[in-house]
C-alpha cells in the first residue's frame, strides 16, 4: 500500500504552515531556529515528493544542497544564539543588539 503524493504535500504545507508562525509569533530564539529548520524540513519533503511523482532524481539531489544549507546554519546561528545567552541567559529575539562591539 503507497501513500499518494499530494498526501506528503499537504503534510508538507502543514509543516511549513507550523514552522512559519511559530517563526512570527516565539520570541524564543532556540524556538525560532527550531522553527526555520522545521521549514527547511518541509521544503525537503516537498522535493522528495516532487522527485518520486514526476520520475526524476533532481529533486532528491537537491534535498542534499538544501542540507548542506541547513548544516551550515546550525553551526553559525547555534554559534551566534549560545553567545547571545552567555551575555543575557533570559534573552530573546529582540535582544541581538548586544552582540555589538
């Protein structure tokens, strides 16, 4: 039994959907990195389904930039957040202004 394709894009849009308000409505910044990788998710989802409904592998080996992408973001915004919380542990989105010199 195989679960259509529009299934997995409507799981997709539903994941993009939850990632996109939490990115507007957290104040967290662990959530709102959460949030963006949720998105990034959904993105891949999304090219993976692409790739199985049409036939073609060029979906799926963009999947793999995309993660380069996310990788890369995990390491710089994982780095500017733990430096973030060192300064002020209760802090928020709102308190990036004192990562200035």
């Amino acid at each position: 039994m195989s679960v259509p394709g529009p299934w997995y894009l409507g799981l997709a849009a539903i994941l993009f959907t939850i990632g996109a308000s939490g990115l507007l409505i957290r104040r967290n910044v662990l959530v709102m990195f959460m949030c963006v990788e949720l998105m990034l998710n959904a993105v891949n989802l999304t090219f993976v389904t692409f790739a199985r409904m049409f036939g073609d592998i060029n979906g799926q080996a963009l999947v793999f930039f995309v993660l380069v992408v996310a990788a890369a973001e995990v390491v710089i915004g994982l780095g500017i957040i733990v430096s973030i919380f060192r300064r002020r542990p209760e802090a928020t989105a709102d308190d990036i202004h004192i990562l200035k010199g």
